[in-house]
C-alpha cells in the first residue's frame, strides 16, 4: 500500500477500526524499549498518531477535541499496555494473595496512564496546523504531557517516550543538555515528521520535514560521537568495588525464618574468588550488596553485624539495602520502618544510612485516599512491612570511607530525571541499590537498567548499580557500561569506580533548556507555511 492511502486509511477510519488502529499504532511503540530497543519503530506509533489527530473531526472545537482525546486514549492505552505488563509478575510472587488481582493490576495503570496522552491529542487537535507545522504541535503535547505524568500524583516517569531512543548510545548523549523530556520532544518529532509523506502537498514540500527529521537525527548521533571519549575510562585511584548479585526468589523463601541462610548465602558469594588476582573479599575496599537485602532489622540484629565484622578485612566497607527502623512517636505501638542504604565498617558498625523518599505506590505503601478501599478488598501493599514503609526526608550524600560522596537511590527512585542529585555539594557517583527480582524474566528490569543509565548521562556521573538479581553494573558518566552482570545470574562483579565528569548542562540548569526548547518548537509550528 502507497504511503497517501495508507494515510488516509487511518485518517478516515471510524468506530472500532480507528480505535483498533490507535491500540495497536500505540502497542508498537513498546517494541522501541528495552529490552529490544529497535528504535527507528517508533515513527510507526508517532506518524500514525499526526494522522488520528488528522482524522478527528467534529462539528465544534469542543467536538474535536473530544474526538481526539478519545483516539487518543486507545493510542496510550495500547502503548502502555504493551510496555507494563511485565507488572503482572508481582502479582504472582505471593500467588495465594495477589494472584485474583492480577488482570485488574494489569489493566488498572494503562488504563489511567492512556489519559495523559489523551489529553495531549486532545490539545493539539486545538492548536492542530495544515501543515508540517503539526509535527510540531504534536511533539509539545505529547512531551508536555510526559511532563505530567512525571509529576502528577507522585509522578509516574516510567518508559517516558524519550526512552524509545535512550537505547541508542549516542542519540541519548543528548540527554546531557536537554533531559529525558527534551529527548523526548524530539523523539516525538522525529518519529512523526513521516506522516506529511502521506498528506503533505506534492513535490518537494513533502519531503521537507522528514529530510529535516534525518539531519536533526544525524547531529545527535554527531554529538554523540563528540561527546563519547574514545580512550578507556579513567577511575578513581584505590578503589576496588566488588557487587553481589545473589539472584534470590522474591518469594516465601525471602522470610524471617530463611534469614540465617540468606546471610550464609550473602557471605560465601561475597568472599567467592574471580581470578588469580581477585582471591575474595580480601583483594576489595568496598563491598555492596542489594536493597532490602535481608528479610530482618540488620541493625537489629547484633548476631548478623559481627558475621558481617568477621567477613570485613581491616578498612572494608559494606554498603547494602537493608530495612531500618525509626523511633517510635508517642502514642504509636511501633516504630516506623524505613527502606535503607545502611554503611557497615570492618568493626560491624553501621556508620551512616540513607532512607528512601520517593516511595513506590501500592508496591511499598498504600496512598491515603485509597488505602481504606484496597484493604476492603482484601489486598495490602506487596512488601511485608505492616503498614508498609515510611518515607525518608531529604536526599542528603552519603559519606562512605574512601570513596566521592555518593547520589543514594533506592530501586524506584532512579526514574526521576532531574530528582536524583542530593542537597549539597555535588555527588562523585551514583549509588543505585534496588532489587527487580519481584518481575522474573521479563522485560521490566530492562527498563529499569536503561533509566538508571540514562541518568548517568544526565547528570555526567558514574552510576554503581546493584541488583537482587538483573542487571548488576557499572558505567561511566556518558553511559558505558564498565562491567555487568546479567539479569538471573548469581555471582559478583568486580570492577573500579569511573571519575565523575563536569556537571552537565541540565545537571545546572535542569528542565529550562527542555522548556526553552518547547517555546521555539511553538514558535515554529506558527512560522512554517501551512498547505
């Protein structure tokens, strides 16, 4: 099928056609994520998109802009659908539990999710031009409304469309400038700037923006290769980093009465030799274990810190996720339980901890306006923390003994583009403790990995990523990967620890340059000449 009509196949669609078109023009965007990462796809989903809108026609404003919220809805319903359903997999670590609630789980998030896209076709239908301007219109909406959904209730910033472009290593060094979201303005652009092949006028005007496309896609790729060093990474001096990926089922076996024997486990692979020159623990400064490594209070647990003691030779450091308990208020029957990055010194000491601020919803606490109405239905939030975590304060640098003050962020929290820098003085290197053995084999630690990575492009700072299981690594401040461990794989990595680079463009001026970017892709839209 010639390009015109296929466009006006979709432009013309009615009722269940168009919306099945928009499901599944919205679910092939998926296939641009990690862990495939084919990211020229994704001038499938976006040019089909401009077309939609092209199609959503009624009688009024109003009308039009309901018609295109609707085309919209079922464009990110299908998108997001085909990006989370790796979800479902939480739901069956406690099958007797969660299992019933898994299909509403599912399909409960896309389904809210989809309204943000809704609500950006629904606004450039407004503000749509008759031209390539469109284009434009398009990727200001729809990255505004990434924007949103980043922020909006917490924020939800997960497979953001920016990310259908992180997996090319150099395409994403634009992150460095502009941001997750300004990735994401032009990703969008560029992934539409097809569509006028198929409505544009004849002759050389149709190929205008998609030339354009091609030469802003080709000075990103330029810059990447500019801004990428070819020479090997340099590292700090005396640092030697030895992560621990137990690769441990997040099920029953993770409980109070296995935690002796998750402990031996934690201690024989942390001392397990990798070559001639790495014997063990002994050849190692610092030690690093996974979050919520042990099913128990390790500060708690006198009996656990002198194993650990033991373990240590003299000036080691163990940093590992542990769950830590506060001082109980007055008036309260227990203390509140935080999720941690505990320091450990060779005496068995822990010597400073970091609690985590930025909460996953329903995973590790339940919101107030619905927490009555889920525990009515028999669910509670999947860790096994009576009341689930409380929340930290600040996000201050960790001090760890012989090594640049560390960025804490705890599994979740490394989403957050922009949010991931401490108060202070500017952090030497990410630290990133999270445990994704909660989805098994699937595509979502994958995605996890890949934003974590490109916040260390953001931000020009090394990231240290430790994992239960998938994907243990460590990279460089433009995103290298130094060394890694892959997902389902128990063993230990060992490795150095990269320089930090100099700040970033956006880790000075974080999201301006993106909102700079959104007024000039506006003022194009008005300039260029409509058919």
């Amino acid at each position: 099928m010639r390009l015109p009509a296929l466009a006006d196949s979709v432009i013309l669609a009615w009722g269940w056609r168009k919306r099945l078109i928009a499901l599944a023009a919205g679910a092939s965007g998926a296939l641009a994520l990690p862990p495939l990462d084919l990211w020229p796809l994704i001038v499938v989903p976006m040019t089909i998109a401009v077309w939609l809108i092209d199609g959503a026609v009624g009688t009024s404003m109003a009308g039009r802009f309901r018609a295109a919220m609707a085309v919209g809805w079922w464009w990110g319903f299908g998108f997001f659908l085909a990006g989370l359903w790796w979800l479902g997999a939480a739901f069956l670590v406690e099958a007797d539990k969660f299992a019933w609630a898994m299909p509403l789980g599912v399909v409960a998030l896309p389904t809210f999710l989809a309204f943000f896209p809704a609500l950006a076709f629904g606004c450039a239908r407004l503000a749509w031009p008759a031209g390539a301007g469109r284009i434009l219109v398009l990727a200001v909406a729809l990255s505004l409304s990434e924007w949103l959904r980043g922020h909006v209730l917490t924020g939800f910033p997960w497979n953001i469309y920016g990310m259908m472009l992180a997996g090319q290593a150099h395409i994403a060094q634009f992150a460095s400038i502009g941001g997750l979201y300004g990735l994401t303005l032009l990703a969008v652009a560029i992934g539409a700037a097809p569509a006028t092949l198929g409505t544009a006028e004849s002759g050389a005007g149709r190929w205008r923006a998609p030339l354009t496309a091609l030469i802003v896609l080709a000075g990103l790729i330029g810059f990447g290769f500019w801004r990428v060093p070819t020479g090997p990474t340099p590292l700090v001096a005396g640092v030697k980093l030895r992560l621990m990926q137990p690769n441990l089922p997040q099920d029953a076996k993770f409980s109070a009465r296995n935690g002796e024997a998750i402990l031996n486990q934690y201690l024989a692979l942390s001392d397990r030799a990798t070559s001639p020159a790495t014997p063990g623990v002994q050849a190692v400064t610092h030690l690093i274990w996974p979050e919520s490594a042990f099913p128990f209070l390790l500060g708690r647990t006198p009996q656990a810190l002198s194993r650990i003691a033991a373990l240590l030779p003299p000036n080691t450091t163990l940093i590992t996720g542990a769950a830590r308990a506060g001082e109980a208020l007055p008036g309260e029957s227990r203390p509140p339980i935080f999720n941690s990055i505990q320091v450990v010194d060779d005496e068995g000491t822990i010597v400073s901890s970091y609690d985590k601020i930025h909460l996953v919803p329903f995973g590790e606490y339940l919101p107030g306006l619905l927490e009555r109405l889920i525990r009515s239905l028999g669910l509670s939030e999947f860790v096994s923390v009576p009341g689930g975590f409380a929340s930290g304060t600040r996000r201050l640098p960790l001090s760890i003994r012989g090594l640049p003050p560390a960025a804490p962020l705890i599994c979740y929290e490394v989403i957050f583009p922009g949010d991931v820098a401490p108060q202070g003085p500017r952090a030497g290197f990410l630290l990133n403790l999270t445990n994704d053995g909660w989805f098994g084999q699937t595509s979502g630690p994958y995605q996890h990995f890949a934003q974590a990575r490109l916040r260390a492009i953001e931000e020009g700072l090394p990231l240290v990523r430790v994992a239960n299981t998938g994907i243990s690594a460590v990279a460089d401040g433009h995103g290298r990967i130094i060394a890694s461990l892959a997902l389902g794989t128990e063993g230990v990595l060992d490795a150095g620890l990269p320089r930090a680079g100099p700040a970033t463009p956006y880790a000075r001026f974080g999201d301006l340059i993106y909102a700079a970017l959104l007024a000039g892709f506006l003022l194009l839209s008005r300039l260029l000449p409509h058919r």
